[in-house]
C-alpha cells in the first residue's frame, strides 16, 4: 500500500478517493471524483471497468471484523465530518488527512472483492 493524502479539505474533501489511491498505489487524479448520494455506483462503475473488482458497504458491528486485508472503515472524525480511513487487523494503517487522528468510531467499512 502507497500512503496517498486528501488534497481537498471540508465537508466535500476527498478522503475516500486518497483511500482508493492508496490501496491501488495509483494517483489520487486516478480515482474518479465520488461524491455523497452516487459515490457506491460510481465507485463501482470505476473498480469494474479497471479492475474488474466490486465494492461493498456493510455497516460496522462491534468489533469491527479482524482481517488481513486493508478495509475502508468510515466514521466521524474529531473534526465532526464523516471521514474515511483504513484499517487493517481492526487498526488504524493510515489517515489521509494531514493530521492522522483517523476516525472516533468505526460506522461503516467498505469491502473490495473480487466481480463475478
């Protein structure tokens, strides 16, 4: 995993897109812009047309899943705006905002599987 930072701040930052960027060591100008209300279609619209993968959002439980795999955990920052981050083993593997406070609590976690 590249560690890719936000470059857009506020309650229309691009934290999630730095993610993606992130887990698929590509640019964040790679990542097409996702935006509240369509991001889940656009996003998988994106990950099938390059990769061929499918993403999935499951509300959290407590815990949260323990995996080797990189997830996208969402939740509310300390900043008070929902922010995305990701975790691995049920930690904090990196925060793309430049103050890396990551989340206080685990909402929802984003999955990316493989398409059939």
């Amino acid at each position: 995993m590249k560690k890719v930072f936000q470059t857009k701040f506020g309650e229309y930052g691009n934290c999630l897109e730095a993610c993606i960027a992130s887990l698929f060591e590509i640019n964040i100008d790679e990542v097409p812009s996702l935006r509240m209300g369509t991001w889940q279609n656009d996003l998988n619209e994106w990950l099938i047309k390059k990769y061929g993968l499918w993403s999935i959002t499951i509300t959290a439980g407590k815990p949260i899943p323990i995996t080797d795999s990189n997830i996208i955990a969402i939740g509310m920052s300390e900043r008070g705006l929902k922010h995305a981050v990701i975790y691995c083993q049920g930690k904090l593997l990196h925060d793309p905002h430049p103050s890396n406070t990551g989340i206080l609590e685990v909402d929802e976690f984003d999955l990316i599987l493989k398409y059939f």
